[in-house]
C-alpha cells in the first residue's frame, strides 16, 4: 500500500525527532532552531532556548518572536496534513499571558481547529514546562491559494 504524502511528510519529520531543525525551507524556522519533539498529522511540538536576540529591552521574549514562533509553526503543521495545495496566512491573533526570559526553554504545541474547503484554522499554544505555565496562544486561519 502506497504511503499518503501526509504519511511521507510525517516520517520525514519524525527522524529529525530530538534534533534542532536547520534545514527548514522556512529560513525564519532555521533561525530560530526548534528542537523537534513531536509530529503528528495537524500537531507540531517544539522547544526553543530563548537567546539574548530573541528578547526585548526588558531581557523577556520579545512579542514578535513570539508571533513569528505561532506563525512559523502553524505553517509547517499545514505541511504534515499533506495537502495538494499551498496555504498562506490571512490572520494571526494572538493572546500574551506571561514573560519568559533569555535561557528559558518553552513549549509551542499545534493543533487543528477547523479544517474547512478553502480555510484552515489551527491554533498554538506556547508554555513554559519550568513553571507549568501558559505564555502565549495563537489562532490563525490559512487561506487555501491554490
């Protein structure tokens, strides 16, 4: 039996399992440097060390890194669903609900919400597994472009 893309994308992935992510097409992903903890079809889980260029002048997690995690991640969780076509991102929100510092290590997890004909909806959630606490989630919908 021939295995779906989602299924070639998803074993593609897992090998890199516990290893930082540098060969992104995605060169922001690279920057960053997630370290891959799980895939699964429509779920991403990452870690990422919080470096000295990632934070703002207070020395916490800058907002737009914080962003750009949510953003970043949603779109390669469209990539382990194997679809036939592109998707783009038509809209962020996003709620802040904690600071984490330079050498904090967190926790950005995907999921599905909605998939939907020509939009997808998927949400992140970003936490910092130290404290057990929730410092950022994101929505976002993905327009099917073709």
């Amino acid at each position: 039996m021939e295995e779906s893309l989602s299924e070639q994308r998803l074993n593609l992935l897992r090998q890199s399992i516990g290893q930082p992510i540098t060969d992104s097409p995605s060169n922001f992903m690279n920057w960053l440097a997630p370290v891959l903890v799980n895939a699964g079809y429509g779920i991403l889980v990452c870690k990422y060390l919080i470096r000295k260029e990632m934070t703002n002048p207070y020395q916490i997690l800058h907002g737009g890194v914080t962003a750009g995690i949510i953003d970043d991640l949603i779109g390669a969780t469209v990539y382990t669903m194997g679809l036939n076509h592109r998707y783009t991102t038509i809209n962020n929100y996003i709620d802040y609900f904690a600071p984490a510092a330079e050498g904090d290590e967190i926790v950005a997890e995907t999921a599905i919400v909605k998939h939907g004909k020509t939009i997808l909806n998927l949400q992140c959630e970003i936490y910092l597994p130290s404290k057990k606490r929730l410092i950022a989630k994101g929505y976002s919908n993905m327009l099917n472009i073709g």
